[in-house]
C-alpha cells in the first residue's frame, strides 16, 4: 500500500499512566513518545489467540499519530516504535462513529480500497471495535487483523466487543487513578498551604516587635517558598527613603545599598510608587529590566520577587524574596505571596500600636517614678525598666524622701497586677507613702502601718509588697573629742604621710519588709550581705498586723541595693538560686559608679528575657575626706593608694574623688569636670606609668587640686588627633578645662609617705577655681611657664600656679 500521512485526529482523553513495568509510560492525545503496555500488550494477545488471526492492536489516537500500546503479529519497525501509518486512519473513522468497523474481505468492500499492506503484513480483512476513556469519548479501537479474506463469526465479533470493553474498563481505571491521584495531590498542596497559612499565622500573631518580625519573615516565609533569601524593607518617616530593616537574612551584596531614595530607579521602590509587585525569572531579567540592579545581589542567578506591603492603602513596605535557581512565577505562587504580604502588613500594624501604647505605658509610669533627691553624704540611683513583651503598665515603684534633719528616706514596692489599674492604685500608694515619711517622723515598720490602714479606709484597697529604709547619719563628735590615730599603713582612705585619721560617721539603717525580697547591701569590700529575715504580710491583707524594724550599720562605701521581685524571679529557678545569683553580679558591680549599679543588676539578671518589670534603688554612703571639709584650719586634704595591675582600680578611684569633692561641697559642675579630667590622668598613669600610683585631692575656698603620682618621668604630649583618632585627647581636655595643670618631677628628696619607696617619678595635677564654671562658662586663662630646663624640652604647654602662689 502506498505511504501516506496520517487523515485527521480526534481529541482524546488526559494522559493516562501505564502500570506495570514499563513505568511512567502514557499513552493518549498528549503521549510523548510511545512505550509498550503490558495490559494492552497482554488483551492484543487475547485477540491472536483466541481469533487465530496473524495480528492484533491496540490503537489509540493522538496528535501526533496513532500509537500501538498493544500489539502482535506487527512488522518489526511497528512493534518497536509502536507507531503506525495508514492512508486512512480507520481508527478516527471508529472514533467518529462510535461503531464496530468490520471488513470480511477488503477487495469487495467499497468503504476501503482493497488490500492494505503494513510493510509486511497484508490486511486483507480486519476488524475494530471502539474504545472509550473515562468520559465516555472514543480515543481508539481494538483491531483484529488477517491476511485473507474472513467472515467474522459472531463469536469473533463478540470477543472483539469485550476485549474492547475490557480496553475501555482499563482507561476508565487509570482515569479515576490518575483523577484519584490529582485529587489527592491537589488535597495534599491544598493542605500543605492550610498549615503553613496556619502556622504563618500563629507565627506573625505573636510578633511584637520589628525584630521578632524579621526572624518570622526569614524563616516562615522561606521555608513556605523556598526562597533561599528573604528580607524587609521599611519606607521611612519622611517618604523619601527605603530602608532594608532585615540584615542578617539578607542576599548578600545587598547591604551596599541598604538605603535608597524612592524615586531611585529600582524595582523595590518602584512596587512603593506603583503599590503593585515585581517577579523576575532570575537576575539576569531584573538586571534588564533595571540596570541599576547590576551589582546588588550578583551572588544569586536565580529568581527574584518584590512585594509591596501596605497598610491603610499606603505602601510602608517591601518584601523582597531571593531563590537559588531561576523559576516561574505561577499564579499559585503570587496568591501565596499576596497572603503573605497582608500577614506581613497585619504585624507592622501591630508592632507599631504595640510600640506606640508601650511609649505612652512607659511614659505615664515614668511620670510617676519622680527623679532621685540630692542627699548630702549619698548617692542616689534608681532604674525602672517595663517588661520587653507587654505594653502594660506596671505596678513598680521606688521613692526616696529627705526630711528636714538630713534623715534619707528610701523605699521601693509592687502592686499586685499588671494593667493601668495596678498603675493607678501604685501611683496611690506612692503618693500616700510620700507624704507619711515627709509629714511623720516615724520608723519604716510604723510608716507601714500607717500606710496600710489608709489604704484599707480611704482606698485604693491595693495589694502590695513595700520595702521602706530609714538612714540616720551618726552625729558628729563633739568638740574636743580626741582623734584617732595616725595613718601610717596607706589603707586608701587616711590623707598619708602620717596624718591624723577622723572616726568615721557612719549610718544606722532601719528597714521592714512587707513581704517583698530582702535588701541587698555592697560592703565596701566587695562582700555581699543579704538582710534576710522572715518578712511580715503584705499590704492589703491585714491593716492592723503588727510590722517589725531591722536595724543595720552602713558604713562609708557601703551600698544599699532595693529592687522588686522582676530582676530575681524566673519560672522554674528556686528564689535562693536567683538571690545567689544577684550576690554574685551585685559583687561584680563594685568597681561600677553608683548611677551604673542599677543598670549593670538588669543587664546581668534579666538581659533580653524580661517578662515583668523591674525597679532598682541603689543608695551608697560616700566616703568623705578624712580630714574633714575645709575650714579657717586648712584645707581638706585626701590620698588614696590605686591599684597599678590593670584598670579595675580606675572606677573605683574615680568615685572616691568624687566623694571627697562631695563631702567638700564642691557643686554638681565643677565635680562632673573634675570626674573627667581626673578620669584622664589616672588613665594615663595606669596605662602609661609604673607602680605605685597613688591619687591626692586637696580643696580649700579657692580652688580644688587633684594630682596622680606614679613612678614614670615619661611626661604627657599635647598631640593633636584628628576626628577618626580614638585616644589623645586628655591632654586637650586638661588644657582646656583646667584652671590651672602642670607635670611636677620627683627626683626622691620628697619621697615620703606612700611614696616612701620611690626614687624618681611624676605627678600629674590639675586645678579648677571653685568660682569657675568649666563647662557652661569661660574658664580663666593664666600666663604659661617656659620648658624645665632640666628635662631639655617639655611635650607639653604647660598651665602653673602664678609665682606667689605656693607649689
């Protein structure tokens, strides 16, 4: 038969997969390349067997051809491609009438054109029944075919009507399987996305913060997207700049340009103007697309997407998603993505009404918290830090009160509860408190008292745990009492060289307890002593229990440390393990300025996981000079030996400067200059100097002098840094600061004292005219002094004490 091109096609059915061994093979309108199958391989048997005809098939109809899942007796070339060509494809006219196509003998059949040859195989009558898939549509035929003219019994005509049947039966099964399979493929997606929008949620519903936003962004967003990298970019205040939030999860190269303008001709700020997303197949698309976007992000090739994130019909935001490959952006994706972008809007709205409600919170607690009073001989210093998680007020407060003898009142409490009326009944509490240690000159236990009948008669009928501390300073001695001893051991807080030692006034504490954590108090020796003892009830409870005083000496250097129950308790940890652990971070705090103590106890107990606020109230008694404030007698003088091993002693040393200058009544101005300046030359003396070191504060009514002395004749340069320089610097400060400095040598004739064992060395001094305002007013300038002939040349200008004045 002549060759010819196939006539005509029929739709047909989804492709179908073939079980058995030939795996992933299909057959059908949209089959690739055809493959054997064994059912249709097994029912074409079936034919030859039981029709005793030389050849049976399979045909299935597709677009590119008729294939032969099932076939025997076929020519070599057939049975390996599995494809046929005819003149007239038969198969389609089956298809189209849904009837049997049979011929007895092909030469006396006017519907074809005698015998047909397929290479070898003369078909000289032949006979086809339909086969339908799952939809009921004819796809192909069942064919049995001889090489002499047949009259086909109703026997062969019946077993070709069921083998075909049987054919249609097994299309109809893989439809359902395949339909099954999809189902279920379709389910699983549509379950996977249940539970990742669910878990998005969750996630992003717990967010309270911009941080807590990116690390949800990063991972939740990621791994439901497969985006190897995935960052947040906040259009600012102003609405002229982009600013990528997220770092750390960032593409990298990106950071080069982690701020841009909006009208920068980029794909992140054109989704701000446009409000509409971007997505590109891979880098080099975006690349085209927007050359500016060149070198940003070149370590990944692969797609790219940009999100906007609005809010109130304003974008604030884009999401960018970076992938490692180069991908198509389906329409599953995208809707995926704009979910996400509305979880994403749903907490910047809610971190931003969180922060805002937290700013007000904070600032109405913080109006309640009045600052510390200046107290003669003490140093005051408190801390309120609100819960990270929670934009609740708090019911912590602390208080501290000076009467009109002297007598420091320090107190701190808690109300139970964390809501604005917990803060109402606080600010109550506090306000009543105030005024019975102002208004009565009562014990701490007999101000309790009083405090808990008013607040059971007058309101707010509050719960509260209180701590109330009472510091009487002893008086002084009277006159004519003999003095102490000389200081002839150098301890650190006699004036040296053999002078006479004051007793020292010292404090009685009187504190009670209303069922809140024990006081801590910082000896001046770095121990730590707990003022435990069994508490009495807390407010509210019993007005009329009976409330007990515990009484304790504080001496010079000793710090007093009250705190509410936020800095010790943490779930699951027993109270004595966290007041053990405050022992031991208060010990560490030692060296720490008084005002830094708060701070250092939240830092090293809480840190980042605080989940209830947290009072502090530190109170230390200065340590004066020992040879009392100036008078008609003299100055007021004071040494003190620094430690030289490394710069532990330096804080330590810079606080008792401070508290001589204090007991000398040196004002708050000229005291934070001297801090500076003395902060510069001790520095230098334990970095640059050798051992010993020893520190000197001498103040009379004129002026005030601080010098270090250490064993180094190297002498200070006055250099010049510029801006980016990280030191040089002290010796500009002297120099501007300072009435008056200078650089002293020892040769040894004057080694006495704590320096009984030095040859040679220097002091460095400075001095501030107590009628000088350094840092808000001019600060006088006198006449400079050549360089020491001695020393060659001197590093340094030198600022000196006029002639007539003693040196």
């Amino acid at each position: 038969m002549p060759e010819a091109q196939v006539v005509g096609s029929l739709p047909g059915p989804a492709p179908v997969s073939a079980p058995g061994p030939v795996a992933g093979a299909t057959v059908g309108p949209a089959a690739g390349e055809p493959v054997a199958d064994e059912v249709f391989d097994r029912i074409a048997r079936l034919v030859h067997r039981h029709l005793g005809v030389p050849a049976a098939a399979v045909v299935m109809l597709a677009p590119e051809g008729q294939t032969l899942p099932g076939a025997v007796g076929f020519p070599d070339e057939a049975q390996r491609s599995r494809r046929i060509v005819l003149p007239k494809t038969l198969t389609a006219v089956v298809a189209r009438t849904r009837a049997p196509f049979v011929v007895h003998d092909a030469d006396d059949d006017p519907r074809v054109e005698g015998h047909h040859y397929i290479d070898d195989l003369l078909a000289a009558a032949y006979a086809g029944y339909p086969i339908e898939d799952g939809r009921g549509d004819v796809v192909g035929a069942l064919w049995a075919v001889a090489s002499e003219r047949r009259t086909w019994t109703e026997v062969d005509l019946a077993t070709l009507a069921d083998l075909s049947a049987a054919c249609s039966s097994e299309l109809r099964l893989r439809a359902e399987r395949e339909r099954a399979r999809l189902a279920e493929q379709v389910a699983f997606r549509a379950h996977r996305r249940s539970r990742f929008l669910l878990g998005l949620s969750e996630r992003f519903a717990r967010v309270t913060t911009l941080d807590e936003v990116e690390d949800a962004i990063a991972h939740v967003i990621g791994t439901g997207t497969g985006a190897r990298w995935v960052s947040l970019a906040l259009v600012d205040a102003d609405r002229r700049h982009l600013t990528f939030f997220t770092v750390g999860h960032q593409e990298p190269g990106t950071t080069q340009m982690r701020s841009t303008r909006l009208d920068a001709t980029r794909p992140d700020t054109h989704v701000v103007r446009s409000r509409t997303p971007l997505r590109f197949r891979d880098h080099a698309e975006m690349v085209a697309a927007y050359p500016q976007m060149g070198p940003v992000g070149s370590v990944s090739e692969g797609a790219r997407s940009f999100l906007p994130v609005s809010s109130n019909g304003t974008v604030v935001g884009v999401i960018a998603c970076v992938w490692d490959t180069a991908r198509e952006h389906d329409s599953e994706t995208a809707a995926l993505e704009s979910t996400i972008s509305r979880y994403v809007a749903l907490a910047l709205e809610r971190v931003a009404l969180l922060e805002a409600r937290r700013r007000v919170a904070t600032t109405l607690q913080e109006s309640m918290l009045t600052a510390p009073p200046t107290v003669a001989h003490l140093d005051i210093a408190t801390t309120y830090t609100p819960a990270a998680r929670t934009d609740q007020v708090g019911g912590d407060w602390y208080d501290a009160v000076v009467r009109d003898d002297g007598t420091a009142i320090v107190m701190i409490g808690d109300v139970v509860g964390h809501d604005v009326h917990a803060a109402a009944q606080m600010g109550q509490l506090r306000s009543m408190l105030r005024a019975l240690a102002w208004s009565h000159d009562e014990s701490p236990a007999g101000l309790l008292t009083r405090l808990d009948k008013a607040n059971a008669r007058l309101g707010p009928r509050a719960m509260a745990t209180a701590v109330v501390a009472r510091l009487d300073r002893d008086p002084p001695p009277p006159p004519g009492t003999p003095r102490g001893p000389r200081d002839r051991e150098g301890t650190g807080d006699g004036t040296g060289d053999g002078a006479i030692k004051r007793p020292e006034r010292a404090y009685t504490l009187t504190w009670t307890v209303a069922g809140h954590p024990p006081p801590m108090v910082l000896r001046r020796d770095g121990t730590v002593e707990r003022l435990a003892d069994t508490p009495d009830l807390l407010l509210g409870v019993v007005p009329a229990t009976v409330r007990t005083d515990r009484t304790a000496r504080l001496l010079p250097g000793d710090t007093l440390v009250l705190y509410t129950d936020g800095l010790v308790e943490r779930r699951g940890v027993p109270s004595d393990e966290r007041l053990a652990d405050l022992e031991r971070v208060l010990t560490c705090a030692g060296g720490e300025a008084t005002s830094a103590v708060p701070r250092a106890l939240v830092r090293g107990l809480v840190g980042d996981d605080q989940r209830d606020d947290v009072a502090v109230l530190a109170v230390r008694v200065r340590v004066p000079a020992p040879s009392g404030p100036p008078s008609p007698a003299g100055p007021a003088r004071a040494e003190r030996r620094v430690a030289s091993d490394d710069l532990s002693d330096l804080g330590p040393s810079r606080r008792w400067v401070d508290d001589v200058l204090e007991s000398c009544e040196v004002d708050d101005e000229q005291r934070r200059t001297a801090m500076l300046l003395t902060s510069e030359i001790l520095t230098n003396a334990l970095e640059h100097g050798e051992g010993p070191i020893t520190a000197t504060v001498e103040v009379d009514g004129r002026r005030l002098r601080v010098g270090v002395r250490d064993g180094s004749t190297a002498e200070p340069e006055l250099q010049s840094p510029t801006p980016h320089d990280l030191s040089g610097r002290g010796v500009l400060f002297l120099d501007r600061l300072a009435s008056r400095w200078g650089v002293r040598r020892h040769d040894g004739s004057d080694a006495v004292g704590r320096h009984s064992g030095a040859v040679e060395g220097k002091t460095v001094w400075f001095e501030i005219d107590r009628g000088s305002r350094p840092l808000t007013g001019a600060v006088p300038r006198v006449r400079q002094r050549p360089p020491t002939p001695a020393s060659g040349t001197v590093p340094l200008v030198e600022r000196v004490l006029p002639r007539d004045e003693p040196r």
